[in-house]
C-alpha cells in the first residue's frame, strides 16, 4: 500500500525567504499531486506531476517529481504572507486511491 | 466555486444518530469520491463510486455507507454516530473512473458529533 510522508509538518518562515518542501512515497506511483488547504476550507488543486523529470512552476511555486528516488518537492520562493496555508501532497498509481501525506503548515511571518 | 457542490456545510448532532450528507459532482464529471478530513488521521479516502457503480473502497467504517444515484449525485450516510466521526467530509469529482489529472474538491462538510 502507498505510503506519502511529508516533512516538515510544520513550517514557520519569514517574508522574502526561500524554502522546499519534501513529499516521499513508499511504491509506485502514476502521478504526484500538490494541494493548497486554507484553514477550514477546502483543497485547491496546484499541480500534477506526471512524469519523472516533471517540473511545474506557477507564481512562487514550483513542484519537481524525482520517480527513481520517489520524490516529490514543492520549493518555495520569496515567500509572502499569501502563501500562508497548509500543501498536501498526495500519490496515487493506476485504478488506485488517492493517498495524501499529512500536510505541511506553512505560516510566512511578515 | 469548484463546481462540486456539497450540503449541508455545518451539522451538529449527537451520539448515536444518523446523518447524510450529499454531494453533486463538477458538470460531467461521473467519478464521486468521498474523503474524510480528521485532526488525528489527516486525509483518509473513503470510497468511490463512477458513474453509479463502487468502484474502490478505502477506510470506510460499516456504519457508514454511500450511493451514487442515476442523476450522479451521491450521498455519505453515516448512521450510529460517535464522538469520534466530528470530522470534514469532503467530496471530489472527476471525469473519468481512473486518477484523473484534476480531482476536484467540493467545499466540504462539517460534521460535529456531541
């Protein structure tokens, strides 16, 4: 069974730094996803990585899939306090469930 | 607004009854997956159903339970409640009844057992 872990679980950084997120997955998997949760509110999709070698960029984002060392990282870069939220990331592999990680609590401190 | 639409959003009830709560998935899309947000288990997948059919199922208790009607709305009925299932439930749609590329998340429903 996939196994997701993300780390770290918490995250407390300051305006205009630059930090990576790392999500591991235990077996196989098809695709990578990286989800946004604001406190209380639902799951706002940021990318899906597909492929080994997959890089995603959008705005301060940017997401790489590493297959081989079954490794995905979303980087941060110059953060602002609009980034404060919690990313998900979550694999899954062909017909199977959607399995997420425990999340990352990013809290930007102006 | 996602698209996927999901009521009630708030429900308080108390031990030992039942709810449902109902979902209507993004504009055809047939694939109906229903997760279960806790602070002590994270993001746990429930079941899913395509196009009126289960079609996988994950951590779902036998006091819960689901459908997916013709229309493609589904619904979650979770009957002998305990403290314990205060939780978010998030439904998601997607097209197809493989993983999609875009798994949309409704708005979610919270549920609070007294």
């Amino acid at each position: 069974e996939l196994k997701v872990e993300q780390n770290p679980l918490f995250l407390s950084m300051q305006e205009g730094k630059n930090y990576t997120i790392y999500c591991n997955y235990s077996t196989t998997s098809d695709r990578l996803y990286w989800y946004r949760q604001d406190p209380g509110k639902s799951l706002e999709s940021l990318f899906v990585l597909l492929s080994n070698g997959a890089v995603k960029q959008e705005g301060r984002l940017m997401a790489s899939l590493d297959t081989k060392a079954r490794l995905s990282t979303l980087h941060i870069t110059a953060a602002v306090h609009d980034l404060s939220a919690t990313y998900f990331c979550a694999g899954g592999f062909g017909n199977e469930k959607l399995t997420f990680g425990t999340g990352t609590r990013l809290t930007i401190i102006p | 607004d996602s698209g996927v639409t999901q009521t009630p959003k708030h429900l308080i009830t108390a031990t030992g009854q039942r709810v449902t709560l109902r979902c209507s998935p993004r504009s055809g899309d047939l694939s109906v997956y229903w997760y279960q947000q806790s602070l002590d288990q994270g993001l746990q997948f429930l079941i899913q159903y395509y196009n009126g059919e289960e079609r996988a199922k994950g951590n779902i208790l036998e006091r819960f339970s689901a459908q997916q009607f013709p229309d493609l709305h589904s619904e979650l009925n979770l009957s002998s409640l305990e403290l314990g299932d205060s939780a978010l439930y998030f439904c998601a749609s997607s097209e197809g009844q493989y993983l999609p590329n875009v798994l949309t998340f409704g708005a979610g429903s919270r549920l609070t057992v007294l």
